[in-house]
C-alpha cells in the first residue's frame, strides 16, 4: 500500500491510499528426476495396470493427492510383478514452488512403506527416464544348500544341494560380451525385434549359503537377466555345463534347457546415465 498527501483546491491537505496488487506468479513446469525403491512382492509390476495395483499406479495416485491434478509418471523401463528394486528411476512434469526436499517428504509421507523415494531433483527438459539411459545394473540373490529364513526368503530363490560356484563363473565368462541374446529372453515371437545387447559384467559371488549374481548391460531383453540366471543355475547343479551354454546363446534359440528365474530374487540396482 502507498501513502500519497495533497493539497485541494482550497488548500486543505488529504490524505490519498493507493493499494497495488500484485500479480501472482505461477511456478514454472518442471521436470523431476525421482529415484525409488520398492518391495515387488507387493505388487503386479511397474507399468501401470486396469487394477491400479502396479508400482506406477501407487505413485501417480500419490502425486495426484499433492499436486491437485493428474499426473503421468516414465519409468526407466518396466519390472514383472515380484522383481524389486532398489534404484528404479522416473521422471514427471509438474509446477511445484516448494524446492525437492519438500516435494520428496509430500512422497515419502503419502506412499506406503513397500514403495519410498530415495531422491528427487529437477533436470532438464530433455532428460527421458527410459531413453537417456545407458546401462543398467541387476542383482539376483540365490540361497543354497537348503530353505532361507523366513527374513530372506521373500527376496530370494532357494536352490538345493549347493551349487558349483566356479563353474557357474565359467559360464559367466562365456555369456559375457556383445552378443544376440534371443536365447536368453522372452521376446514372445516378435522376430523383428533387435535382441543384441553388449552384457558388460556378469558376476558371480558367494558368501555362505548365499549367492549374488551381478549383471550389468547397455539394456536387458525381456527376462533375459531371470534366464541369465536359470542358466547359470543349472550349471551350478551339473545339468548344463559352460560350453553347452556358450552353444545355446549362439543358437539364438530359445530352450527348455534354460529355466527362468522365480521373479522374488531379482532387483533392479541401478540405472545409469
């Protein structure tokens, strides 16, 4: 508010109040980078689904709730129903005046505890979940030598007797490269699709009854890590050897050999860009 004094025609001083009402600015759109992490077994995958009961289902209701308006979320690629993660990454567009610490404590509060944000930023406009990635990392959790306990048990896949640690890391070797992995995934028929893909690492470690089998490639076919596994498992049990799944992987032939992995023991680690 102004204050403004004068003098009228006969010289008696007034007092003038000029009100100024600012315009109110609305926060600019912006895009939001969000990192998550989720139990899988709580729900039926990431994409979104006519039920509502996917990851990305739980999430956009829940930016909804704090933004007052229909939200779209991309996610940096899909998960089946059981698979976790631990670094899922996607992206939105929303005004939000409030800074990222703020708008990820609105998340963290509103989401149940099977799905939490790790982090939140804002990015550029041309920043894409899915299509700015370059690589991502998976890690599969197997028990050996008998059941888990009931605390590990929903996030891994038990396997008796013990496995052939090393053998399984012969074959690791083998299946690690550029190569057409058509074997080694579920492409449902679709013949044009490209299946070669660069698997840069394709670790196996054991600690105890428990093994971890890291994989990290510029891109995954659908379950091609979970077949990975079966494959390598099946090594580990003397039913298949190395070579036999070097054979496979150049056949570019899907077999009943290679068994895929229960959906509970992998995680999404990491995508990288």
């Amino acid at each position: 508010m102004k204050i403004r004094c004068g003098l009228t025609g006969s010289g008696r001083l007034i007092r003038v109040e000029t009100i100024t009402v600012s315009a109110v600015v609305n926060p600019p759109v912006q895009r939001w980078k969000c990192v998550c992490a989720y139990d899988g077994g709580h729900f039926n995958g990431w994409q979104s689904q006519p039920d509502g009961g996917a990851v990305q289902d739980v999430i956009e209701r829940c930016l909804q709730s704090i933004l007052d308006r229909e939200v779209r979320i991309h996610g940096s690629g899909r998960t089946d129903a059981g698979v976790h993660a631990y670094g899922q990454v996607f992206h939105f567009d929303a005004a939000w005046k409030h800074g990222p610490a703020k708008l990820a404590a609105a998340l963290r509060g509103g989401l149940p505890r099977s799905v939490q944000v790790r982090s939140i930023r804002p990015v550029r406009g041309d920043f894409h979940a899915r299509f700015s990635a370059r690589g991502k990392i998976y890690f599969y959790q197997l028990h050996q030598g008998g059941a888990a306990d009931p605390f590990l048990h929903p996030f891994c896949w038990s396997v008796s007797p013990s496995l052939a640690i090393d053998a399984m890391r012969t074959a690791a070797q083998r299946l690690t490269g550029r190569h057409d992995f058509r074997a080694f995934s579920a492409c449902n028929g679709r013949e044009r699709e490209d299946t070669v893909r660069c698997l840069r690492r394709l670790e196996v470690t054991a600690r105890g009854a428990r093994v971890r089998i890291t994989a990290e490639a510029d891109g995954f076919l659908y379950k091609m890590v979970r077949s990975l596994v079966g494959a390598l498992v099946a090594v580990g049990r003397g039913k298949l050897t190395p070579a036999q799944v070097e054979t496979i992987l150049l056949s570019t032939r899907r077999t009943h050999a290679v068994q895929t992995a229960p959906a509970q023991g992998l995680f999404l680690a990491r995508v990288l860009y």
